[in-house]
C-alpha cells in the first residue's frame, strides 16, 4: 500500500471518538494501482482545506463511512465502495457516506455501492458531473426504489447546479432520463418509483437514448397486426442483427441476436409484458412500442 503526501505532511489521527481525520492543509494521495481498506467502525472526516487525491481504490467496511466537508469531496481516477447486507429494506440510507441515498420496498440483499470521480461523457458528446454511484443489490427487480445523489458543487463541472438531470446508464454510453427534482440546499438530485438500480449520474440536458431516425420508406418501423401484436419493418438493403426491449427505467428487459432480412417481422414471440417500451435495433436505432 503506497501513500504520498504533498505540500506538507500526511496527517491521519485515530481518535477515541472512533474518527480518522486527513489534516486541514494536508493533501493525500493514493496512487493508481494501490488501495485503501478501512474496516473499523470509524468515520473518516475530510474538513476544508484538506484534499484527498483518490487513484487507486478505497474500500469502507461495513461500519466505516466517509464526512466530506463541502469543497472537500475526494476526487480523483479511483473509486470508492461500500458492500452492505441490506436484509430489510433501507430508508434514506447513505451508504458509507458516498452520496447515494437509497430507499426501497423490498430488501435488495447484498448490495454494494461504488462511486467515482472522472466525468461520463455519452455518444452525442454531452458531459456529465464528476461524480456518479453505481448500486449493485443482489435483487434488482420489483424495489420501488427512491434514489437520490449527493453532489459537491465543486463536482459540477460546467453543468449548472439547477439544471442537473438525472440518468441511468442503460448500456455503455447510453444514458436513460429519470424524472428528478433538484434541492440545491441539499445538495441532492431525487428520483422515485424505479423498479431496478444501477450507474447513476446528473447531466444538464435530457440526453437522446439513441440515434432514431425519421419515419419512411427507407428505415426501420414498427406496426401492430389486426390482434394488436407488433411486427417490425425492416427495410429494403437492411439487416437486423439484435433488437433489445427496454422499460421506463433503462432497464433491458429482453434481447435477441437474430438475422432479420428486408420485409415484415413479428416481434411479439419475445414475451414483453403489456405497457410502454423502447425497441433498440441493432444497438443504435431505437423506436418507441407499445406491447398489448
């Protein structure tokens, strides 16, 4: 484990009120390749004037959380990351302090929350805050979850602090809008109601899921049979390769890797569940459906 101090010295305290404390006026760096593991039930306090340069990986037991003054929030290239048993459903949990809020309905099990520091930025261009959480739960179905994320407005990066939206990444970088609401004396963005958990983000600007392209002879489509089912278009000279299905939460809930040739195709052998959905053809055109 390798630790470098810079500027002055590293100062780390354990303190009989179970605290570890960086120093105000100290910076530390974890060096990329290297880790951290805190494991006593302590709480790490980083004040002003303290930096904490995170490029390698900081792991928090299960009793050990982080209190970051604002302006003080760790950055860096690593991550750090909490797993926690969660056997009962949680309400407004902050795990490890890491600044993603969790309540549930239903217990989401062993769940482990990462968050990093390095910007997302997605296929349009558009570029997120320097921070997002990532909330792995054992069980990630059905968990009418509330979710909020915790920022230091120092991570904002260009991005206005009331015109924060939040997302969750679908696939790589796609990025699905969630409604949420911002309280900036909080410092929080809040979503509710998602079924399922995931990589969670803010961006200033509801940012397009894919490339959709306009309505005509020549692109893909979706139409309904006289019973109601759908049946996708394929175009004359395209291919369909793999169609995904997914739901209001960015959640992929079925997927195919087929050949589809030019002409008409039903889609509703892949058992969707009635509601909304959107259709990704060959992981780039996306269409909105409506399965009965």
């Amino acid at each position: 484990m390798k630790f470098k101090a810079l500027g002055t010295a590293l100062l780390l305290t354990a303190m009989a009120q179970a605290q570890m404390s960086t120093g105000t006026g100290t910076t530390m760096v974890l060096d990329a390749g290297t880790g951290l593991r805190v494991n006593a039930p302590l709480v790490w306090q980083i004040p002003a004037g303290a930096s904490v340069i995170n490029n390698g990986s900081v792991v928090l037991g299960s009793d050990a959380s982080l209190s970051e003054s604002p302006g003080a929030a760790i950055t860096g290239d690593g991550t750090e990351r909490i797993q926690l048993p969660l056997a009962a459903p949680p309400t407004a949990l902050d795990a490890g302090g890491l600044g993603g809020i969790l309540t549930t309905t239903l217990a989401p099990g062993p769940t482990t929350f990462i968050r990093g520091h390095l910007p997302y930025t997605d296929y349009s261009g558009h570029v997120s805050i320097a921070r997002w959480i990532h909330v792995l739960p054992a069980v990630n179905s059905g968990l009418n979850a509330t979710f909020s994320l915790r920022y230091d407005e120092n991570e904002l990066n260009a991005v206005p602090e009331l015109a924060q939206i939040l997302h969750i990444r679908a696939e790589d970088n796609i990025w699905w809008t969630l409604p949420a609401a911002v309280n900036a004396t909080n410092n929080t963005v809040t979503t509710t109601g998602l079924d399922s958990l995931g990589l969670f983000t803010t961006f200033d600007q509801d940012l397009p899921n894919a490339v959709v392209e306009p309505t005509g002879p020549g692109v893909f489509m979706v139409g309904m049979d006289p019973d109601g089912a759908p049946w996708l278009r394929v175009p004359a000279g395209q291919q369909v390769r793999s169609l995904e299905f997914f739901d209001n939460t960015g959640r992929c809930i079925a997927s195919s890797a087929m050949t589809l040739e030019a002409g008409w195709h039903p889609i509703g052998s892949m058992h969707i569940a009635h509601g909304s959905y959107v259709l990704r053809v060959n992981r780039s055109t996306s269409i909105p459906v409506l399965c009965p």
